[in-house]
C-alpha cells in the first residue's frame, strides 16, 4: 500500500520505518526541518534499539523517502496515518493543535478519496469531532478510523512487532479491510469497534498501567512501615496471573511523554463530563508525592541540608533505553536539587544532549562516565535504572565519594548484595536491606 505517515517522532518514525520494512511504499512527512535533514541523510533523530538498522535498509530499497510537502504526499497515497505530538496544556486538557492543523491540511488539500488513521493519542471523542469539523467538508470520501498505539520508548521495534493487540476503530468496512491489511504480517489479534471506544482503550490502558505504578508504590511505603520487604511482595502479587508481574516496580515514580500527559487528559475529560475518577486523582497525587518522598529521605540522611553539597544523578531519561526526557523524573530531581542548594553532576547514557537545553544551572554538571559524576558526591541519586548504573563496582564508586556515602535507589535497581558491607547509607523505596 501507499501510505503518508505525519509527523516522525518516536511513535511516527516507528510506524513508517516498520511499515516500509513490511513492504508498503512510505513517505514519511515531518514539519521540523532538523529532523527531516537528518532522515533524508539517512540518520535517526531519534534513539531505538534496532531503529537505525531497519532505516537504512528501508531506504536503501527504496521504500520510504521523507518530505515536509504533505499535499505532496498525500496526492500519491491511499492511507494517511497521523502521528503528530498531542501534548499537555497547562489546565491538563489535551493541546489537539497539531491535529486540528493536520486535519485541516487533508481537508483542504486531498485530490482523491482518503482513509485518515489516527495514531496519535487523542481523547474519547475527538474522532467523531474531527469528522464533523473536517473531514465531512472535504471535497473527497475520507474513511476515518481510529488506531492507537501502544509501543514502549526503548523497547519500540519490538513493541511493533510483538505487540499484544491491533485495535482498530472505525464502522466502515472498507477502511477496516485496509487496516487488516496494513498490518497483514504481524501475528497480533486485530480488534474491531467503533472510534470512541478504540479511543478510550488507549487511555484506559495507559490509566492502568499508571495505577499499577501508584499502587505498588503505595505498598512500598507500606511495607517501610510494617517492616514488610517490597522485594518479596511486590514478585508474590506479580504471581497472580490476575494481576501479572509488570509494572509492580516500586520507586521514584512514573514519567516519559505518555502516562503524565494520558492520565491528565483523561481526568480533564471526566470532569469535563462532571465525573470525579477519584481512583486516577490519586494516582497522580501518589506519584507526585513518590519524587517529593525521595527527596525527603535524602534530607534527612544529608542532615536537612543540600546547600553546597555535591550529588551525583544518574539518570536523566525517563526510562532505560531512550533518550526522551519528557516528564522524566530525573529532571523534576535535578530541578528539587539545583532549587536546594546542590552541587549537581548528572550522567546519562542518551539523554546527555537534551537534558542540557533543558536545565540551565551553574550548580549543574554534566557527565558522559557514571565514574566521573560520583566523584567527590556525598550522595548519589540513581533515578533511571540504565544497566549502565545498575552494574556499577560500587567499592570504586564509594572510594570516589565523600562521607556520609548516600546511595538513593530511585528505582529499587541495584542489587542489594553489591551494596551490602560496603558502608554505603541505602535509600529505597520498601526494601529491606538488613
Ligand atoms: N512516545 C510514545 O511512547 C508514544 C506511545 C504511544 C502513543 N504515543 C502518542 O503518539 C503521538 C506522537 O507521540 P511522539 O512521542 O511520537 O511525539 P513526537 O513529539 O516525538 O513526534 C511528533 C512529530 O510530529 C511532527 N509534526 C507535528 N506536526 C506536524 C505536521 N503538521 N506535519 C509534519 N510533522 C509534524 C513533529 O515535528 C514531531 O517530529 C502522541 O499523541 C503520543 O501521545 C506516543
């Protein structure tokens, strides 16, 4: 099939490259000129394990080409796939900016008959809307069908091949048959329903997902109370196939571009319909807290003072695995200890480049070694669980720091044996050490 992916960031770049590695013929629109740049010279702007592999080849064969000319595009093509950015405002609605202008462009610019898929993140509702505002006023047929997606930054390639479910929302039965399709070659079940309802799975997936993070998260400070050790709990509940054993991580909380954005947009939208989802109320409460609970126990250990202090920071994006900082609680740290007094030396393995045009502070410096960010730290925070941190010879690191030999476990990542008998002052979230 021909087929025009908008907008090539983390979700977009994925679909396109995969795509055109399936056999469909891809153009690839993307608006910023630096990224475009980059893919047309045959680099990823973006960090994915096994991306840069499948982009070469794709346009090595000759099955996907890149271009900001979306009228363009979408003059030689059968499918429209938008993956633009829907991000935050600031009273938590959901900015449909860049959909809204995307929209408006296919309206306006479409020669022949279209089927629209959305896969950016859009709330319950939005499908039928964009409909009626846009595409009922085209000129030509436009099939509109809603096809959220569900891949994990850095674990993306995977993600879209093992991918658990193909939803696909839409009641038009020729738009559903191109879908089936698109996605011919991978094994996942393709499940049918209407627009809105394919909407609201994305969001209550994600919602989930974030719940299963506060919930544990609530336990472990639990388990600090009562003496329990999250470590065998957390694995014994995950047992239950009826609860299952992701996301039962216990630590400084959950970021990245999805679950902050998602869960607030889903709030806004239940109140918009006057309905409280007290349940989602608290699982943002519980992970705001969660980074503030973190930093509270590094005070107390560093005497209630950080004024001059110097802490290392490992992690600054918001998972192993990718270079996004978006929402990454590693920043919101860096921010809390810049704001306190500290001395910061942050390390990350991808997210050096852009936490750097993110924070902009004389207390902060910025390291390529974990070795080199320890140095001369009373306290060291891990905030993402990088296997590049987790591993670390942690007798070294302590010989480098100074008393009183703070380790923060953000992610309750290290092994417990490494650190045990070294001296260390071992902060986590629910883990008995002893
Ligand atoms: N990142 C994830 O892990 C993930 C997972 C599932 C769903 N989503 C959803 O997918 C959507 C995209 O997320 P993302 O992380 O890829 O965003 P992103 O910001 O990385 O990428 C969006 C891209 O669209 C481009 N763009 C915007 N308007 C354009 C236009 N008119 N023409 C051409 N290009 C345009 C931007 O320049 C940018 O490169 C969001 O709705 C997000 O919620 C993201």
């Amino acid at each position: 099939m021909n087929v025009t992916v908008i907008g090539t960031g983390y979700v977009g770049l994925i679909a396109a490259c995969c795509l055109a590695n399936s056999g469909h013929q891809i153009t690839g629109v993307e608006k910023n000129l630096t990224k475009l740049t980059m893919l047309q010279q045959r680099q990823s702007p973006i960090y994915e394990e096994g991306l840069v592999e499948i982009l070469t080849k794709v346009i090595d064969n000759g099955s996907i080409k890149f271009t900001d000319d979306l009228a363009l595009a979408i003059s030689t093509t059968d499918l429209v796939i938008i993956a633009v950015g829907t991000p935050s405002l600031s009273d938590d609605r959901v900015d449909l900016s860049q959909i809204f202008a995307v929209a408006e462009t296919i309206t306006a610019l479409a020669t022949r008959p279209l089927t629209v898929v959305m896969k950016s993140t859009v709330p319950p509702g939005t499908g039928k809307m964009l409909i009626d505002r846009y595409f009922s006023q085209c000129s030509q047929e436009i099939s509109y069908v809603s096809n959220p997606e569900f891949l994990r930054e850095g674990r993306a390639v995977w993600d879209w091949y093992n991918t658990d479910r193909i939803i696909i929302g839409t009641h038009n039965q020729k738009a559903a048959n191109q879908l089936n399709e698109l996605y011919a070659d991978l094994a996942a079940p393709k499940v049918h329903m209407d627009v809105t309802s394919a909407e609201m799975v994305k969001y209550a997936s994600n919602a989930f997902l974030a719940t299963k993070i506060s919930f544990i998260n609530e336990i472990a400070n639990l388990c600090e109370y009562v003496g329990a050790d999250i470590d065998a709990v957390a694995p014994a509940v995950g047992m239950d196939n009826r609860i299952g054993k992701q996301f039962l991580n216990a630590g400084l909380g959950y970021g990245g571009s999805c679950f902050p954005k998602d869960t607030k947009g889903l709030r806004f939208i239940a109140s918009y319909y006057g309905y409280p989802f007290s349940v989602l109320k608290a699982v943002m409460e519980v992970n705001s807290a969660q980074k503030i609970r973190g930093m509270r126990k590094l005070l107390t250990a560093l005497d209630n003072n950080l004024y001059n202090k110097r802490i290392a920071l490992l992690g600054l994006s918001f998972k192993p695995g990718t270079d996004d900082t978006r929402e990454s609680p590693g920043l919101d740290i860096a921010e809390m200890l810049i704001s306190e007094g500290a001395l910061v030396q942050a390390c990350d393995p991808l997210a050096l480049a852009s936490a750097k045009t993110l924070l902009h502070s004389e207390q902060i410096t910025f390291h390529e070694a974990p070795y080199q960010a320890v140095a001369g730290c009373q306290a060291i925070i891990l905030a993402t669980e990088w296997p590049e941190f987790t591993h670390l010879d942690w007798q070294k690191i302590k010989n480098s720091m100074q008393a009183p030999y703070v380790l923060l476990d953000g992610r309750n990542a290290i092994p417990k044996e490494s650190i045990k008998n070294l001296g260390f002052h071992y902060l986590s979230f629910g883990r008995q050490t002893d």
